[in-house]
C-alpha cells in the first residue's frame, strides 16, 4: 500500500488559484529590459506567425498539473511492503579453538581414513558456524598465546573461512586455555544480549596461560557466560610396528594429556557442560546438541519494507517542464526559420 509522510502539503493545491483571485493583476508598461530595435524585432515575430492571442487552456492545464505533480512528489509517498518476520539475535556465540602442536595427531578416524584433529575440528566446526546465522559468532585461536580471528559479527561465512584458513603452530606449540577463556569474556562482556556464550575446543590441558583457567571461568560465571568444552581425541591409537607392519605394533592413548578433570570443572562452574569427541561422528553429535542447548532463534520481528516513490512525480514534472518549454518556444516562433530575403535585408 502506498503511505504519504507528509500529506498536509496537498492542502497547498488550491494555492495558485488563490493567488491569482486575491492579488491585482500587473498594469505597469514600464519596459523591465531594454532592448535596441525591439519594434522591429516584434513585427518580425508577428510576421512569422509567433505567439497568438486565445487557445491557452492547453497551457493552463499543463500548469495545473506541473503544480500536482510537484506537490505529490514533496509529500513524500512511500510503498509499505508486505509483513516480513525476522528472527532476533539469539546468542552472543564465542568459538576458541586449539591449534596447539598435539592438533596435528592423526586420530580422528573418517571411514579408513585417518584425519589429522584440527581437519576434523574445520570440517565439522564450519558445518555448525554455517546453522548459527542469526547469532553474533567470533573466533579465538589459542596456542601457547590467544588471539582473536574474528570479532563478534553476523557474518557467519567470514568466521568459518578464518576457521578452515587456520594453521597448526601459528600460536605456538603449547595450549593457554585460562587465556583463551580470559580473552572471550574480555570480548563477551561488552555485549548487550542477554545470552553469551563459549564453546572452548581442546586436545590438551593448560600449560602456557598467565591466568589460571578456573580463574577465568570464575569471571566468567560473574558475568553470565556459560562455557561448553569439548575434548578431542581418540582414546586408543594403534602404532604400526617394525618397518610400518603389524609386527611390534601397540595400543597408545594419544589422549593422556587432555585435561578432562579441568575442563568439567569449567562448565560446571559457568553452567555449561562438558562433551568428549573422541571421532568426527561424536563431534557432529556435540554440534547438533548445542544447537539444542542454545537455540539460535529467538521471538521474531516483523519488519515491512519501504520504498520511496517521490521520484515518479518528480520525473512527470521535469518531462511536463520540457514539454511546456518546447511549446512556448514553438508559439514564440523560435523554431521558424528566418526567410531569405529577411536576412538579406538584416
């Protein structure tokens, strides 16, 4: 439907008329420009059949609509579209992610394939980030420091690009967890939604932080944000033995250093909780539980689109204008041609 802004300026289209009745005509034959040979100049006009007395009504209404035209145009019409329902930021939603030397262990079993931690941490992370459109997503990476990837931000595709372009080492080989969550809670506590929230993702257990973990977690449990933490990693690992071959090989636990103990801590304190993916198929499962946990949608709004129409009037005076311009132009004889023998004689 179309809206005016401003209709009140309609009530100027009687204006001109008024105008024309209240105010006395002009009687001065006083000359406004002087100009040299002007008698001959307007027998020469009238010779060339200029302008002619009568037949102006064409000409007044063209005025009268040139004038309702433009008054349309400055009361602003708008096109009001049809209810749109956008959901609402459901979370302020924090990613810190490993990326410490032991993320390079080949553990994670994909059919008979095995994959490097950090590979399936991307496949599987950029599968989660892609669902959360409408939650606020940022990005930490922590090794031996924590640093920020990607601030706070609606763009979801941005974030999991900064995921899959993330390299093992380029923190350092060791894992600050207390300075990862330290620096989320940093970045989360200036945000106004209600809902913030950490998903902290790693193989091993603090061995670089200058802030304790538990002590971060703390803080963070003062300002409300809930911590989710993942561990990662195979519990059992066949190592081939004597030139790649079964003979001499041996069960390992290529998970000993991850800090199970600590990381339950974390969540419990923050009201969070604790997963262990010890394959892809049981990170998914992580996933899609946190999608449970923290829905992404929220009460939605409705929003109508607008579109301002002000410039179809406009552009119907502006060709109304050209057309009234060319027509006095015509009356005045301007695009008669001069005869021979008058120029001759000019």
């Amino acid at each position: 439907m179309i809206e005016w802004q401003w209709p009140w300026i309609l009530l100027l289209l009687p204006l001109p008329w008024l105008v024309r009745q209240l105010l006395p005509a002009a009687n001065s034959q006083q000359a406004a420009l002087r100009a040299p040979f002007f008698d001959s100049w307007r027998d020469l006009s009238e010779s060339t059949g200029g302008a002619r007395e009568g037949g102006n009504w064409p000409t007044l209404v063209c005025l009268s609509l040139l004038w309702l035209l433009l008054l349309l145009a400055a009361a602003r019409p708008l096109w009001i579209g049809e209810p749109i329902e956008l959901p609402n930021s459901g979370r302020d939603l924090m990613l810190a992610v490993d990326i410490s030397g032991s993320m390079r262990m080949e553990d994670m079993v994909v059919g008979q394939r095995q994959l490097r931690r950090i590979d399936a941490v991307k496949v599987v992370g950029a599968d989660f980030i892609s669902r959360r459109e409408g939650d606020r997503l940022g990005l930490i990476l922590f090794g031996s420091k924590a640093y920020v990837q990607s601030p706070l931000s609606f763009d979801t595709g941005t974030v999991k690009d900064f995921l899959e372009e993330a390299q093992i080492g380029f923190a350092g080989q060791e894992t600050a967890i207390g300075d990862a969550i330290g620096l989320a809670v940093k970045r989360l506590k200036e945000r106004p939604a209600e809902s913030r929230v950490l998903v902290l993702l790693t193989d091993g257990q603090d061995t670089a932080s200058s802030v304790q973990p538990l002590d971060a977690a703390r803080l963070a449990q003062g300002l409300g944000i809930r911590i989710y933490t993942i561990g990662i990693g195979a519990d059992r690992m066949t190592m081939p033995g004597l030139f790649g071959s079964s003979f001499g090989s041996r069960q390992i636990n290529p998970s000993a250093e991850l800090d199970e103990k600590g990381l339950s801590q974390i969540a419990d304190l923050t009201g969070g909780r604790y997963f262990r993916a010890r394959d892809p198929e049981e990170l998914v499962g992580i996933y899609h539980l946190l999608d449970e946990l923290e829905p992404v949608e929220q009460d939605a709004s409705t929003y109508r689109p607008r579109q301002s129409l002000g410039y179809w009037p406009l552009a119907g005076a502006l060709l109304l204008s050209f057309v009234l311009g060319i027509n006095h132009c015509r009356r005045q004889g301007l695009f008669q041609r001069t005869p021979a023998s008058e120029r001759a004689l000019s």
